[in-house]
C-alpha cells in the first residue's frame, strides 16, 4: 500500500489544444450573475479503470482521443478557449481569440486502488489536479497510473461556468470522444440575463450581497498552531448510504410537509457544524450562518402559463446563473431543537431565492451597483460570528455519461478549496447508482472531527473497498 499521499508524478508533455476551426475573435461581456464571482478556480476529476478495448492499447492513444475531442468541442464552446482580460471599468470580460486549453500528460506512482480519495487534498490538489494560468479559462491534466488507470482532471474558471454549465461541457467533451452528435448545443446569449429597464431595486438584497470596496481589511493569518485552533480549513469525501438519507428525511419532516433530501442533509448538517461552533462558556449565543447555493435556471426560463418560452430557455445557457441565500440561527437553537424545526428554517429562506422575481431582482441589484464589484456576504464574511458554511447541490453531476470510450469512471468529484472563511459542501450521487450520495466536504478540522466521531454512522470516508464492491 502507498501511504496517504506519498507518491511522485511526473509531467511528461504540456500542450495546448485550440479549436480545430479558425474562430474570428471577438469579446463576450460576463452577465451580471457572473460578475458576483471572484477570481476563483475549481476542480473536477474523473477515475477510470485501465482501458480494454483494443482501441486504447496505450496511454499515448487515450490521450489522443481527448486532446482531438477538446479540440471539437472547442468550436461549440469558444469561450473556454479564450483568456480573461479587464474593460476600462476594470470588469472582467472574455477575449475569445483561440488561445487554447493547456493540457497536462502526466504519470503518477500509484495504483487506483491506493488513491487516498477520502483526503483529496493530499492525493489530488497541485498532483493530479493541473494549475491554471493567470487569464487562462480551463486547464486539463490526464495521469496514467501505475496499475494503467486514468485520472482526468479540470480546473476552471469559476467566473465563466457554474457546475451546471461544467457538466453540460464534460458531457458534450464525452460524447464526441465517442463520435456521438453532441446533446446540447450551449448558448452564450447574455442579452438573456440583461437587467430591466428602469431597473427595480430590492434592497432586500443588501442582507445577501456586498460591494467588495465595503468589506474591511482581512485580520491576521493564525500565527500558531495554538492561535489556528483546529480552524484550518481542509478537504474530505465520504459516502452517505441511502438508508440513512431516507432517515433523516424522515426526521426533518412533519405530517405537515415533507422535506426534501437536500433540506433534510442541510439540516442535519447545520446542527453538526454549529455543535462544533459552541460557545467555551456553553451559552450557545454566536449566530452560525448556512447557504444553500441555487441555480435559476428552471426559474428564469419565460412562462406563460404551463408552457416555457423555448426561445429563451436556460436549458443551454453557459454561465453562471446563481444565488446563495443563507440563514442564521443561534447556536444554542440549531443543537437543542429538532431536525425538524431546523429543516424548516433551511426551507424559509430558500422559499424566497426559488422564483424567478428573486433572479431578475439580483441582476438588477448587481447593475446598480457596477462598476463596483460585489460578492456574497457568507461568502466575503465567513465565520465571522460564528461557524458558517456554504451547500451546494451536485445531483445533476453526470459521472456516469463522462466516458470517452474506454469506459465509465470508478468515481468523479468536484473540488473546491475555495479560500473563503465558511465552509462549502457538495453532495453528490454516487457512481454506485444505489441512491447513495457522495459528499465533498471543505470545512475546518475541528468541524470535520466533530462529524466523524459524532455523525459516523451517517458520513463513512469513501474508500476504493466502498467504490469496488459496485465496479
């Protein structure tokens, strides 16, 4: 067995693969949805078992597929070709002029089975996760392993693709790997996020969102470990089984209401991380703060009564199209009530962000207030007065559909080591398709330590024994 982490890659070749069609370069605006993202990058990554077919009888032919795939899709999705420059207003735009998508090949000493995924942030983050240049919009790596499996791995542009718009690429990316006609084609139309006119301000938004220029200087790093105090914030993925999801949907519901999986887990969630987030006199008054990341997509497509608008359908947008509302609840109330008084606090302050009046008032709040950019106060505040952390929902992750011939993936993740002082969770399906979940998690130690000796029944560190018994 290779201890956690302890393996050496090597970089064997660095490229870059452009469009195979000459593209005329122009400039695309980010929307005003975009413009809440700051200059961040995420990660995504696929495992594969060592290919069979006789197609892929070499590392050097699977990489081949791929770079030639890129390079097709590509000409669809033009923008993630391109680099982020600024406008004079010192806004991000994107100049799509064909640069290309660097692209890593690169060899690891390990075996899939040894991969330590519980702890990505010592066998993927800066080894099997490629870096992504300055203005750069996407970078991809693919390892070969030890045993003859597969790691392909993407970093991208948070201010350019939310996950919706990330699957919809890796799906696409996929099926002309396999000479398949691509399923969606994506949209770039911005004008189908443009503000109103006159604009309709909700200063109701003033409690979500920030300008930048309006947050205070950041404190001190932790000096000591002692100063640091188990607050670091580090990366994990466990599985939840099924039958545990269906229990604490029963716990957070009522005869009244029955709430959904994603309530329920956040709930149950919420009551951990605020368990960690105690008071050292027990009095339980700091406020810990939860959000729930939603896309409006579904909601901002026209209706008109039970028919959409199919002209101007989200459906293939490529953006980002989100929100994060949050509450805040005293500690002391989220430990001592029951899942089911929690569930309804998550489902109160999501019900105002799920229609479509909350999207067009959020695009009309970020155009008053441009040039200035503007960010998410869980997000720029963190843990501020208290524990907070930030839900999102991977549901819709396509594990299964991102096979470029060789095969499905064992297993597929996000990572999002984010740099905000609240916490981010992203609970996925597992690839097991049992209705099991699997949860990336990026919370503190000691948030983290409190779950696994509190909560092990419910969060089990993913291990390739748990991915095996059903690949």
């Amino acid at each position: 067995m290779v201890a956690e982490g302890d393996f050496i890659v090597t970089v064997s070749k660095k490229d870059v693969v452009a469009a195979v069609l000459p593209l005329q370069e122009h400039w695309l605006p980010l929307s005003n949805l975009d413009l809440l993202l700051p200059a961040i990058d995420f990660g995504v990554f696929f495992c594969y078992k060592k290919p069979t077919a006789a197609d892929f009888g070499s590392f050097g032919s699977t990489v081949d597929v791929l770079k030639k795939a890129m390079a097709e899709a590509l000409v669809s999705y033009y923008a993630l070709a391109g680099e982020v420059v600024y406008n004079y207003d010192g806004e991000p735009e994107l100049l799509c002029n064909n640069r290309g998508v660097d692209f890593v090949e690169a060899y690891a000493e390990v075996e899939l089975r040894d991969l330590n995924l519980y702890n990505p942030d010592e066998s993927i983050e800066g080894k099997l996760l490629p870096k992504k240049k300055k203005n750069g919009l996407l970078s991809v790596q693919a390892t070969e392993l030890k045993c003859g499996g597969i790691v392909v791995a993407c970093t991208l542009d948070h201010r350019i693709a939310d996950a919706y718009s990330t699957n919809m690429f890796l799906v696409s990316w996929a099926e002309i790997a396999q000479s398949k006609p691509m399923s969606v084609l994506p949209s770039f139309r911005r004008s189908i996020l443009n503000p109103r006119r006159p604009l309709c301000i909700d200063h109701a938004f003033d409690d979500m969102y920030l300008p930048i220029s309006s947050l205070p200087p950041p404190p001190p790093p932790n000096n000591t470990p002692e100063e640091a105090n188990g607050n670091n914030l580090i990366s994990r993925i466990y599985y939840i089984k099924s039958e545990q999801l269906n229990e604490l949907q029963l716990l957070a519901s009522s005869d009244e209401c029955k709430r959904t999986k994603l309530e329920s887990f956040s709930a149950y969630l919420w009551k951990m991380v605020a368990l960690s987030g105690n008071d050292n006199d027990g009095s339980g008054t700091r406020i810990s703060k939860m959000g729930v990341v939603v896309d409006g997509r579904t909601r901002l497509s026209s209706s008109k009564g039970d028919h959409v608008n199919k002209s101007i359908s989200m459906d293939s947008y490529f953006g980002n199209v989100l929100s994060v509302p949050f509450g805040g609840q005293k500690v002391n109330e989220l430990i001592e009530k029951p899942l089911s008084w929690v569930a309804k606090r998550v489902h109160d302050f999501l019900e105002n962000a799920v229609t479509k009046d909350h999207f067009l008032g959020l695009i009309d709040w970020v155009e008053a207030h441009r040039p200035d950019p503007a960010i998410s106060k869980i997000c720029a505040t963190g843990s501020k007065d208290g524990p907070a952390f930030v839900v999102s929902s991977g549901q819709r992750f396509p594990v299964s559909k991102v096979d470029f011939g060789w095969g499905k993936p064992v297993f597929g993740s996000y990572h999002f080591p984010w740099g905000s002082d609240a916490g981010y969770v992203m609970p996925m399906p597992s690839p097991a398709h049992n209705s099991d979940w699997v949860v990336y998690m990026h919370l503190s130690e000691k948030q983290l330590d409190l779950i696994e000796t509190q909560a092990s029944n419910v969060f089990e560190p993913l291990t390739f024994n748990y991915l095996a018994a059903y690949c």
